[in-house]
C-alpha cells in the first residue's frame, strides 16, 4: 500500500474547507483538507503516528464545526476524554483557525490486526465526547454524547445525531508515514429540513467511495472529488475557506488566566518569589511574569473582587 502512494504523484492541497450544496440545497457537504495544519501539529507536539492520527481527525472534525459558525465572535471547542493513553484530546476552531494538544501526544500503540493505526485504543472507547459553542459575551452551548468507538469520525457523527438531531455522515482521515504527513481531510454530510427519502439513499450507498477519504485525496483535487461523487446531485460549491494551524494565546490572555487562580494561589507565587513562567497548551510558547507584575495582578484581582461585590 505505502508502496503506491510513494510511485504515485501526490496532489497538493492547500488547506481549505469547501461548503457545497446538493440538489438546490437539500443537503449540505462540507469537505476538507488540512494537510499541512496536521503537520504543523505534528511539529509544535512531537506526535506519535497514531497521536498525529487522532489530533488530525479531531481537529478536521473541528474545523467543519468552526465553518458552520456564524458570528464573528463565536468558537467552538471540541473535548474528549476517553480512558485510553492519549488522555485528554481538545481542539479549538476559530472559523478558519485551529489549535490542538493531546495530554500525552507521544503515544504509541501497536498496529491493529488490519495494519492500521489503532486511534480508538489510543484515545479510549469509554468516556464523553464534549462540544462547546462559544458565542462570544459569556454565552455557551454545550453538547455532550458518549464516546462509541474512539475513531473519532463516528464519534463526530453520533454527537451530531444524538445532542444535535441532525444526523449526519461524517469521514477523517490522516495518512501518516515516518512522521509526515502525507493527506489529511475529512467530509461531512447533512441532509437538511426537506430533504426526501431517496436523496439520503443515494448519499448513504455512495458513502463507501469516500469512506477511506485521505486516500481518496491523493486521487484529485477536491473540485474533481466533488464532481465525482456527487455526479447527479446538482453539487454546487457556494465558499471556499482556508484553514490553518494558529493558536490565539497572548500574554493578556495568560494574565487573565493568572488572575483566574484567584488571591491565595497569587499570593502563594509572590511569596516563592522566583515569578510565574506558564506554557501555552496549544503552541508550546512561555510567558514569563515576574514577582511585581504578579503583585499588580493580585492588586487587579482585589479591585476585581470588589467591583462584583
Ligand atoms: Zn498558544
């Protein structure tokens, strides 16, 4: 397998989310590749292939959820938390911007008996699968839905059938050798209100042609995907958005977080004297405060405290 993908040209994608409409709007199709923000990943996380696996999935799943956003102000953060050695997996989608970590991105597993990477035994086939909806000025939405296999694609397409009602057809995927990333993407597939018995029939029995969809992508570019697959369908493509891999941290937001610890953790830093060096997550970046800055922060955190009062 490895072998023909290495003779064979590779198509490069640029990373972007297309939305396509079917049949005049009866069904909705967003369809991804996120190549090179899995391999920025990769770099920031030192990844394992199977963690690079599982954050790329997350992440293109993500990114089709941030697409659907509307407000300018609005995120969504993606959660789960599955018992298996990846531990926590989180990622964030501002519209087109996405970051990502996992609590132990070095993982590595076995293959599975069918010579794939075992994604569902490393992110854990117990535990939640947590969506949050940010719409900016303090609003929240969250959904949450069990995990059922930790492949992370049908975890994706049984959040939205179960917390959402929206049932939907969803692929991830990411083919990865020695640490490169070679095709990463992912579709989703919505029938929308109105949409007839036989539209969903004819989606449901062309699903297998983009089942395995990071193989699919080293076949065309995702116009001519589009033409194939939905050849009949009226595929109409209404935008097109670039993604990437870029993380939103600041020093202001990290103060805010220093803030967040409250007085006693503050006052329990100053009195260490040696300041407060925090690392972002996400992109690995440090932020160092001092022993006067993290005094000013406890005299804004007092003021805060009574302003609320
Ligand atoms: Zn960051």
């Amino acid at each position: 397998m490895e072998q023909n993908y290495q003779n064979q040209e590779m198509i490069q994608h640029p990373d972007e989310i297309l939305q396509i409409d079917l049949c005049g709007g009866q069904a909705r199709v967003l369809l991804c590749s996120s190549t090179a923000m899995v391999q920025e990943c990769v770099r920031i996380h030192g990844a394992s292939s199977v963690a690079t696996a599982a954050l790329g999935r997350l992440m293109t799943g993500a990114a089709m959820m941030g697409i659907m956003l509307k407000g300018e102000e609005e995120s969504v953060t993606v959660t789960l938390k599955g018992d298996g050695p990846l531990g926590t997996l989180m990622a964030v989608a501002d519209h087109g911007d996405l970051r990502a970590y996992a609590d132990d991105p070095t993982v590595e597993l076995p293959l599975r008996a069918d010579g794939k990477l075992d994604v569902g035994g490393a992110v854990g086939r117990n535990g939640r699968m947590t969506v949050v909806r940010d719409l900016g000025y303090g609003k929240q939405y969250i959904g949450q839905s069990e995990i059922v296999s930790g492949e992370i694609a049908i975890d994706f397409a049984n959040y939205f059938t179960v917390s959402e009602q929206q049932p939907s057809l969803v692929a991830l995927g990411v083919r990865v050798h020695d640490g490169l990333v070679l095709q990463a993407g992912g579709i989703l597939i919505q029938p929308l209100p109105g949409c007839p018995e036989e539209l969903i029939d004819q989606l449901e029995l062309r699903s297998p042609m983009f089942a395995d969809i990071s193989r699919e992508l080293t076949f065309g570019t995702l116009d001519q995907l589009t033409e194939d697959w939905f050849r009949g369908l009226e595929p109409k493509i209404l935008e097109r958005t670039p993604i990437r891999y870029q993380c939103s941290c600041s020093r202001e937001r990290m103060e805010k977080a220093l803030i967040s610890l409250g007085r006693k953790d503050l006052q329990s830093l100053i009195d260490e004297n040696q300041g407060a060096e925090l690392s972002c997550h996400f992109c690995h970046r440090k932020h160092f405060f001092t022993t006067e800055q993290l005094r000013e922060m406890l005299a804004k955190a007092g003021s805060k405290g009574e302003a609320e009062q």
